[in-house]
C-alpha cells in the first residue's frame, strides 16, 4: 500500500485524529501527567517543552502545575487551536522537530503517546532526537512515550469498528518486519464519502532508543510499562516510556 510519506502531518490535524483517540481520554492523561509530575518533581522555575503537543492536552495540564511550557507541533491546525490556551507561561509553536529549535533551554522534554516513528528514514528520526536533546539544558530530562513491539506484535486486533461521537471508524492493522501500519476509514454522516486515512509507526526497541539516544548524549535512567509507572517487562508491558538524562 502506498502510503504518503507526511501521512502525520495530515491525520494529526485532522478532527478525526482527536476524535478517536483523545475525546473520552482526557482524565487519564490527566492521572499520567499527575504521576509523572510525582515521579519527576521539577523545580517550580522548570521550563518544559511538550514535543508533538498536538491541541495542547498534555502541555496545558503540565502548565496547571505553574510550571513554564512549550508546546511544539507540525500541524498549523493543532497548534491554531492550542494557541487559543496561551497564557504568559504557555505557548505554543508550529514547528517540525526534524528542524533545529531553542538550544540548552529546557529542564524537561516530553514526547507522549507515540509522537515519534512516523519519520521515513533514520537519519531523519536521528535528526529529531538531536534537536530533542540540543534543546535540553545539562542534566536535562527526557520522557519519550513509545509503544512496546513484542506487545504490540502479540496482542495486534487486526479489524476494529469505533463508534465515537455518532462517527463510525473502521480500523485495519496489520505490520512487518520494520513497521506497524493502520488504515483508518471515517465514516461520518455528515461527508459526502468516507475519509481514508493510514498510519506508519516503526517498530523500535528499547535497544534502538538506547543507540539512538547514547548518540545524542541522553542516557536512560528509567524505563516504565504503562501509565500507571509500573515497571517495564517486553512481554506484557503495552508502552514502554523511557526517561533519560543529558549527560
């Protein structure tokens, strides 16, 4: 199948991206944010950056805390609506993370819900963790949020039908040996035909992320399974969300 290469650019802003995944998500990302807060405990004076923010969720809950937040997207429809939540502690930019941004500026940089992978090539996905890891400050932390492969792999529900809001998503995944891919068919009463829409996340180890961050002078200090924080196993841990240091 051929699926385009900026296929994220389009589906992440899109309505129907929000729709299907975040709409009824809200109090756990809630509890997430709370837990890694918790977890993390960053000095009231603590600049973040949310990295792939999308309309702000996960930078606006971080910015309740008091603490000063940048959201960044590649979407000038996600980044539009997020805007209309700035205060004087948070903003928002569009912007693609291949592209060098603010240099040793941030304690804290977060990369959630599988916000990385879509890339086409590794020099292009080596060029994001670069402009991640320029942008921390020394002793910088990193979260980055990414799927577990051999969870995923073993537990993949291959046809799927949503009902969200009154509009009907029918799902159809399927992988190979680099990639898992999703197409994603909208049917919504109020178009005129149904909307297609593809994803295609690379498949990434722990190992790959250990390479790809060393490279980059970001070591991991942590890894977790879930949004609870519970402790990273590759057989039965659906995410795997590492925390890493700059060194």
């Amino acid at each position: 199948m051929d699926i385009p290469v900026n296929w994220f650019i389009d589906w992440f802003g899109s309505p129907y991206y929000h729709q299907l995944y975040f709409n009824s998500n809200d109090s756990e990302a809630g509890i997430f944010i709370t837990r890694l807060v918790d977890y993390l405990h960053p000095p009231e004076d603590s600049f973040l950056m949310d990295a792939g923010c999308g309309k702000g969720r996960h930078a606006i809950l971080l910015a309740s805390y008091g603490f000063d937040v940048t959201g960044v997207d590649p979407s000038f429809e996600n980044v539009d609506e997020a805007k209309k939540y700035e205060t004087d502690k948070l903003h928002f930019f569009q912007h693609d993370m291949r592209l060098p941004f603010w240099m040793n500026y941030f304690n804290y940089t977060f990369n959630l819900f599988t916000n990385f992978g879509f890339y086409k090539t590794k020099r292009e996905h080596a060029n994001a963790i670069r402009t991640i890891a320029n942008s921390l400050k020394p002793d910088g932390i990193l979260v980055s949020d990414y799927l577990n492969v051999q969870y995923t792999e073993n537990r993949l529900v291959h046809t799927e039908d949503k009902k969200v809001d009154g509009v009907n998503f029918h799902l159809t995944r399927w992988y190979d040996e680099t990639h898992f891919y999703k197409k994603i068919t909208v049917n919504d009463e109020r178009l005129k035909e149904p909307l297609v829409f593809h994803e295609k996340i690379a498949k990434f180890t722990l190992g790959d992320f250990n390479d790809m961050f060393t490279s980059h002078k970001l070591q991991i200090q942590e890894v977790f399974g879930d949004y609870q924080l519970q402790g990273y196993n590759i057989n039965t841990s659906p995410r795997m969300i590492m925390v890493a240091r700059k060194i």
